[in-house]
C-alpha cells in the first residue's frame, strides 16, 4: 500500500466517496441533513466531472480551507475543518494518489436537494470566519511522540470529532482537541448516536484498556462491552482496520487522555448493565396466543433473537454473537442504535472475519419494534427505554 493510499484509508474517503464498487470515489452518497441531502462528489482524476484539473494548490485548498478549485465553499459535511490538520507531506501524498494511483470515471456530480434560499453559498464564508480554524497540526513538546500521532490522526485524518462531538445551532463543532470542553463528549448523527469517547469512567471508556480500544477500531469489536454497527461499523471496515498498530496504540493513548466528560454524575455506565436472564422459563408450557398478549417482549424476544443471542442473553461464549447484558448500545439510555440496529442489522467485514445480523425492519412493526427495544433495555440493559411505535416510524423515516 502507497503512503498516498494508507492516507484515504486513514482518512476514510470511501465511505462518503464510493457508492459503487465499481466506481470508487466517483461519489453520489446521499447526505441527509436538517437543510435537504446533499451529494458527495466524484473525486476521481477526471478533468471534466472529477478533479483531474487540480492542481497540488488547490488540492490543498480544498483540504485546508474547503474552498474548491472554481472558488466555489464547499458545506461541512466535508470535514475540512479536521483534514485542515493534516501535514503538508501527507497532503502531497494524497494528491499524488489520487492523481496518479486512482482510475478517472465520467461520472457527473448529482445535485443537492436543498432548498434554494438555502443553497447559497456565501454565508459558507462567514461560518468559516466564525468557526474554521485553519492550520496544520503544531506538535505539543511536552507530549510523547505516541500521544501527538495521536492527537494528529483523531483530530485530523481520522476525524472524530465530526461524529463524536457535538454540534451547535450552526451545525459547527463546539470543540477541536482535548483543550476544549465537550470535545469527543457524544452527538447525535443521522438518525444515529455516537457516543462519548472520552476518558471518563461512566459516560465514556475510561475503563477500557490500551489493547481494548485497539481491538475495537481494529475488528469493530470487543465482547463484554461493544460492537460496531452503522457508520462506526463502516468505519472500521474501511478505515481503522488498515491502520497499523502503531497508529492504533497512538490514537488510543490520545483517547485515554482526553479530559473526561460527564453530564450527569447519576447516569450508569452503558458497559456495565445487566447480567443473564433467561426467557426460556418464563414462556415454557405457555401457548403462543397467550404469551404473545401477556409477555409480548419475551415472545418477540425469542422468536427473533434468542437463536443467536441464546435464550439468556448472553449470546455466544466466543462473542460472535454479542452477550445483550454488558452491552454498549442496550445499556444506553440513546436508544436510536438499537432502533437501527433492529431495523437495518449488522454488517461488517474485517480481517478477522465477517460478522453479519439479519435486519427485522421488513417483518417487524414499528409497534412490535418498540415492544422489543423496550423489552430488551428492561431486561439486559439499565431500564425500560419506554419508547413508542412513533419513535421507531421517525427512525424509519430517517433514512
């Protein structure tokens, strides 16, 4: 692998880049946002409907100040405001593959659904005056070499903040490294929540180890406490796992850094909900009809999910199929991953192997959806999530 290369998968270009295999990076994935969808755009060497015509300068304008070769702003969802970080060698590296490594498709760019009031773009110039900070990352001295290729990478090419950190009315960052108060505490995104990521025991993995965090970005796994689904799923897929273990050891020693962050002091910890019980029991001897109106929960329960996470819970010994009490996503009190997680399933192929949940939107209501959630955060996870049919149509509706 070039090091122009390692930098896109470093960088994760592919996941808002490539829509068909076939065509990687010729764009075309829809972004919803509150203002419409918008459409990221063909970043093959194409001189007409790519950036073939670009040269090393505008490349990095791009990169640095999210302007494009024409002069035209491009909007945030482009996450120049972390790749702005990003040293002027690996930049050049970048270019190079792109230009060079990358095959040219003729494929012109979609146009953004967005109403045309709000579709201008000159008031990009005044959020950039109010928000972007521009520049390379500068070197903290009195921090390890491991910690500021750390730092470097989580706030700039792996862009974690963009998911992790939450946003304003504005939709800017309201922080962009450790310095700032909030920084990696968790957002909303999409329909789905990214959780806080710093080094707070209870709200965020300050009790995971330096090997667990590793293994997570690594497989999108780690029994006992989380799995990867939805865009931290792809994430790993087409990002972390190429990363080298030197660079993963230094992104989680960045994170076991990160000042922690905790809104409520009262909230458990999301990894720690729970323990085994078994549905088998309760509906044993009892007739489909009858279990089906007085323990709704349980029945869907068993019915959909008790194959693979057994009948207790605990799912298998070798965490293939993920124990639902010490769980991340049932032990939240964000209830939209496990919404999504019903509805849509798992996918996710790493080295280690593929991992796989059939999705239960087609054949499941929105009511008997909620029933489940609710069933399984009472269960396994902290409390009764108390969500309703409404809650899940929303989701639905999102994506």
């Amino acid at each position: 692998m070039s090091r122009g290369e390692y930098i896109a998968k470093m960088s994760d270009c592919t996941a808002c880049h490539t829509t068909q295999t076939d065509k990687p990076f010729a764009g075309g994935l829809a972004m919803p946002l509150p203002m419409g969808t918008l459409y990221s755009t063909n970043i093959t060497p194409d001189k007409e409907t790519g950036i073939g015509r670009y040269t090393l300068a505008d490349f990095r304008r791009v990169l640095r100040e999210g302007i494009r070769k024409d002069g035209s702003r491009l909007y945030p969802a482009m996450p120049y405001t972390e790749y702005t970080k990003l040293s002027d060698a690996d930049i050049e590296s970048l270019y190079d593959y792109f230009m060079n490594q990358i095959k040219p498709v003729h494929q012109a760019n979609r146009e953004n659904d967005i109403p045309a009031i709000m579709s201008m773009r000159w008031p990009l110039a005044l959020w950039n005056w109010m928000f972007h900070k521009q520049g390379a990352y500068r070197v903290k001295p009195d921090e390890s070499a491991q910690w500021n290729r750390g730092a470097y990478l989580v706030q700039g090419a792996t862009h974690c903040g963009t998911c992790h950190t939450p946003r304003g009315l504005a939709m800017q960052s309201l922080a962009s490294d450790e310095t700032e108060h909030s920084f990696l505490a968790g957002s909303d995104l999409g329909g789905w929540h990214a959780f806080n990521i710093t080094s707070d025991e209870t709200a965020g993995i300050g009790k995971w180890s330096q090997a667990e965090i590793v293994q997570y970005l690594k497989t999108g796994s780690v029994p006992g406490k989380a799995q990867a689904a939805g865009p931290m799923a792809e994430a790993v897929e087409h990002s972390f796992q190429y990363l080298t273990d030197s660079d993963l050891n230094s992104i989680a020693t960045y994170l076991r850094s990160v000042t922690p962050f905790n809104d409520d002091k009262n909230k458990p910890s999301r990894f720690e909900q729970g323990q085994p019980v078994s549905q088998d029991l309760k509906l044993r001897g009892v007739p489909v009809d009858v279990a089906s109106k007085k323990m709704p929960g349980a029945s869907l329960y068993m019915g959909n999910c008790s194959v693979c996470h057994d009948a207790d819970g605990s799912g298998s010994p070798d965490g293939y199929y993920p124990s639902l009490y010490h769980n991340s996503v049932i032990g939240s009190e964000h209830t939209g991953n496990l919404i999504q997680v019903i509805l849509h399933g798992v996918k996710r192929h790493t080295a280690s192997g593929d991992v796989m949940m059939p999705a239960f939107g087609q054949h499941l209501s929105d009511k008997e959806v909620a029933t489940l959630v609710n069933f399984l955060t009472k269960t396994y996870g902290a409390k009764d999530a108390n969500i309703s049919a409404s809650d899940v149509k929303a989701l639905r509706v999102s994506e």
